[in-house]
C-alpha cells in the first residue's frame, strides 16, 4: 500500500467523491484508510459507567484504498506530460520513445516503440 499516515489524499467514488482529506489510519490487512472527515457514520452509545455520557457520535469510517488518490502538497493532483522523442541515427529503422512524467514529482517511466 502506497498511501501512509498523514498523507493528502482526493476520493475518487461513493457519497464524498471529489472531497480532500488526511489519513488518520491504515488498515493493511483489509486494504482500507480511514480519511478525516470522510465517509461519516453515526454511532449511537450507551453509558457504561455513571461518569461516562451516552449518545449519538459521529465517527469516521474506512474506506477502500482504490477509492482514493494521492494528491501533493498543495491539494493538486499530479498531471502527467506525455512526449515522444524521436531517435534518428544511421539506422534504417526509426526508433520512437514515449516518456511520461509526473510535472510535480520527478518520476520518469519510458517505453520503446519501433516503427518502420
């Protein structure tokens, strides 16, 4: 699981899509985050001791990890920028590479592609 604690992240689907929040908790075993102030549900709770008070009390619940992105720091998603570079040696085939990068981060991923 790529998210961690204090992490930014934006909900994807469900009732609260399109909401930001920070995670609180991580459930590994179950793959599931729980988001402040996501994905709320009502508890109702009686008093267990005399000093204790009952009532209704609103908690936050988790929620599925493919029903969340990462976002940066500034609540903005990174956008990808796609660009083909093209390889023109003494070469009869012309070898085209596709790299696309993350404009906020500095992660690469390129793949090669021949064409005729």
């Amino acid at each position: 699981m790529k998210i961690k604690v204090n992490d930014n992240v934006k909900i994807l689907s469900g009732e609260d899509k399109g909401k930001t929040g920070k995670v609180l908790k991580t459930l590994k075993n179950q793959n599931k985050v729980v988001v402040e102030g996501i994905n709320i549900s009502k508890r109702h709770t009686k008093p267990r001791t005399t000093n204790d008070q009952g009532g209704i009390f609103e908690i936050e619940m988790p929620i599925h990890v493919s029903n969340v992105k990462l976002v940066d720091k500034k609540e903005k998603t990174p956008k990808k920028e796609t660009k083909e570079v093209k390889n023109t040696e003494k070469v009869v085939k012309e070898e085209v590479k596709k790299t696309s990068t993350a404009k906020k981060t500095t992660t690469t991923k390129t793949t090669k592609k021949a064409s005729k």
